[in-house]
C-alpha cells in the first residue's frame, strides 16, 4: 500500500495549480457574480489537454489514471468549484458513457472532439418528475425508420446551454421498467433539441444549467449508445464515474476553506492577539485538516479501484457522501471562523460556503449514496 502521489501525479498537480492561480483566480468572484460560462477558461483548459484527461490520447485524451483526473478536478474546484465542475461533468458524465459504452464509429465522431474540448458535452437523465427515481422518467424514443424520435424534457442539465453533444436517456419499452431505457447521443444542431429554462443557482452559479426540450427530435439508428435497454446500466455507471470528479470537488471547496481560515485567523486581532491563538479557532481548523485528509483518501481509493478496473461503486458513494458532507460542515466553520465578514460577498469562504450545498445533491443525493452503500454492505 503506497500513500504517496508518483512524481507524475505531484507535478501535474502543480501544473494545475499553476494554471488556476493564473487564469481561474482572477476570475472566480466575477463569473459567481455574473453567472457566466468561463468560455476563456474552458478554451485554455482544452488547450492545455485538460478535457479529456482519462480517455487514451488516440481518443483525443491525455491517458492520466483517474487519480490523476480527481487531483485535478481538487485543484481546479479549489479556486473556482463551478469550473471544476463544468470540466467534471463533460469529462465523467458527458465523456465517459462514450468511452464505455461507444462504438468505434461513436467514440471517432464524438468522443475525439470532446476530449479535445473542441465540443463540449452535457448529460440528461433528470426529469421535473424523475429525479433520485431515475425510471419514472417519461422521455420516449420511438423506432421510426432509420431513427428514433425522442419526445420529452430532462431538467437541470449541466453545460445545456453551452453543449455541442448530449447523452439524453429515454424509454424504448417502458413496460420492460429499467430496463427498458436507453441512452442516445445527440447533437445540439439537432432541429429536435432546444435549450429551455436557465436555472439561476445558490452556488456554482457560472456551471450553466437548463432544461432541454425533446420535440419530435430524430435521433439516427446508430447514434443509440450502447444496446436497447442498456440506458439505465449506463445511466448508474457514469454515476459511479461522476461521483469520484464529485468527492473530489468538495475536497477542493474544503481545502480552499481551510486555506482562507488559517490566513484570516493568523491576521484578525481580537483582544489584541490573533484568534488563531485561540484554542476554539484551533480546533475547528484541526478537525477541518483532519476531515479534508480523510476525504481525499476516500476519493483517492475509489480513484485507484476504479484504476485497477476492480468494483468502485460503493467506494465512490462512500467518498462522495463523506466528502459532501465535510465540505458543507468545514465551508460553514470557515464562515465562522471569518465571523460577520465571512457573511458578506468580498470573502471567498461566503462563495464556498453556497458552492458546497450542491455536491450533497447532484449526481445521487447524500441519501442516494447511502442507499448504494446500504445495498452493497447488506447484500
Ligand atoms: C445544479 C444542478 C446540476 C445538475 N446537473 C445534472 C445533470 O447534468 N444531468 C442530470 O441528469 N441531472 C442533473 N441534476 C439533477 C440532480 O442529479 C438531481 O437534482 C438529484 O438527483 C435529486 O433529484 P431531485 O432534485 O428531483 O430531488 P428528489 O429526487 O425529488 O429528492 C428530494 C429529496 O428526497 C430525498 N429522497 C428521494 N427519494 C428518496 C428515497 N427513496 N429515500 C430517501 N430519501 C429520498 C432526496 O434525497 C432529497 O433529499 C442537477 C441538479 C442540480 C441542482
């Protein structure tokens, strides 16, 4: 068992590093305010070969293992969570089920051009009325010819305003229940898809989220993902993906809460001393430093399962509930910590704070993880 990062890994950290100090800082407080899509940033994360970073480079990808791909996304979320998750969301949710799932044909056409960040992806599987109950989605695809006519609206989509593919779920048999869904690639060029609502979001404001509107949409025979009836198998593992790219956002929002802590608390002078002196402050920053290395050991193990193409769903629930819910506690101390001025926009723990709520929620709620964890440890 080794705990150490390789050499590899280390650098490409500081890379990162480097690379949100640079072009990710400046910018953060603004596209919060704005909730604006950092298209700047985006461009310069492709460039650099950072948007496809698992897939193999003959796929337009870097070929980095996945814990290689959860420290990035750490340090990207670290400075500004919504560009972590924008790159997550198009690199596990969006990517992956083409890596996984495509054919040859599937994985040249779109896969290339999405891990290059030449396009960028979006992932539709919720509902207004299907949202932990994935199979009471009501989107159908009808065998008509040489395609599928897809009908329906999926909701909170990520990158659905900015997207050029999709992987939208819809039923082809319903009365087979899950599996009668499948998964269809489809691109935002398609007179069938429109962008709908924009959602205007308590945190990760400048990741753009929207409905999508399916009407009469004709999707072709072979841009099917994967089989008939494989949508929902698709569906849980890119979850399963997803959820280590979701642990390790909250270890960045945390990490960062921690890092504005400890500077506030060694300058702030309270009864004419600095209030780290204060054995209060001190403990919440230890139980913080504490907490955040458990979380990333989490995501990191999931990370590596997932690298040694052994089983890794329970491990990446685990990670992504553990590290969820110490972001949202350790987000809320920093505020604390910050006292009334943590309350107020000009400090970036009031940012982290609204930015951490999300990572209990998308990709499975904490009460969703526990479920996968519970079915695994009762079996
Ligand atoms: C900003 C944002 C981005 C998102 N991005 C995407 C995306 O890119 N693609 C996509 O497809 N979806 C996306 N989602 C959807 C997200 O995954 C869902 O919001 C989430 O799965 C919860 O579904 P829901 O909101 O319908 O809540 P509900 O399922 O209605 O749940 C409401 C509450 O009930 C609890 N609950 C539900 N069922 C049970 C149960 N059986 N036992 C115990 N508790 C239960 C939930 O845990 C939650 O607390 C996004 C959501 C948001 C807010």
């Amino acid at each position: 068992m080794d705990f150490k990062l390789t050499e590899e890994q280390e650098l490409i950290k500081e890379n990162m590093r480097d690379f949100t100090r640079k072009y990710v800082d400046p910018i953060a407080v603004e596209i919060d305010e704005n909730s604006r899509y950092p298209e700047e940033v985006i461009k310069k994360l492709a460039e650099g070969d950072w948007m496809g970073m698992p897939y193999p480079q003959e796929y337009g990808g870097a070929g980095v293992d996945y814990v290689t791909y959860a420290i990035v996304v750490e340090e990207l979320s670290r400075s500004c969570a919504a560009t972590g998750f924008t790159l997550s969301c198009h690199t596990s949710l969006a990517s992956g089920p083409i890596y996984n799932y495509g054919s040859e044909e599937q994985k040249m056409k779109y896969l290339v051009p999405l891990a290059k960040g030449q396009k960028i992806g979006a992932f539709g599987v919720t509902e207004p009325g299907a949202g932990t109950d994935v199979g009471a989605a009501t989107t159908t695809a009808v065998l008509d010819g040489d395609a599928y006519v897809l009908n329906g609206t999926k909701t909170f989509t990520s990158n659905g305003p900015v997207a050029d593919t999709f992987v939208i779920f819809a039923f082809t048999d319903k009365s087979l229940g899950g599996k009668g869904m499948s998964a269809f690639i489809v691109s935002k060029d398609n007179p069938g898809l429109k962008v709908g609502q924009h959602f205007y979001k308590m945190g990760i404001r400048a990741s753009q989220t929207s409905e999508i509107i399916l009407k009469d949409c004709r999707v072709p025979k072979e841009d099917l993902l994967g089989k008939e009836g494989q949508g929902l198998k698709i569906a849980m593992d890119s979850f399963d993906h997803g959820r280590i790219g979701i642990a390790a956002q909250a270890v960045g929002i945390a990490q960062a809460a921690m890092d504005e802590s400890i500077s506030y608390a060694k300058q702030r002078i309270q009864f004419g001393k600095p209030i780290s002196k204060n054995q209060a402050i001190q403990w919440m920053i230890a139980d913080m430093a504490t907490d955040i290395s458990a979380a990333r050991f989490l995501t990191y193990h999931a990370a590596y399962l997932k690298d040694q193409g052994k089983p890794f769903s329970k491990e990446a629930a685990m990670a992504k509930v553990f590290a969820a819910e110490m972001s949202n506690r350790h987000a809320s101390k920093a505020v604390q910590i910050h006292g009334g001025y943590g309350f107020c926009k000009g400090f970036k723990v009031e940012r982290l704070m609204r930015d951490a709520k999300i990572t209990e929620i998308y990709e499975g709620t904490s009460e969703a993880q526990r479920m996968v964890i519970a079915g695994n440890v009762l079996r």
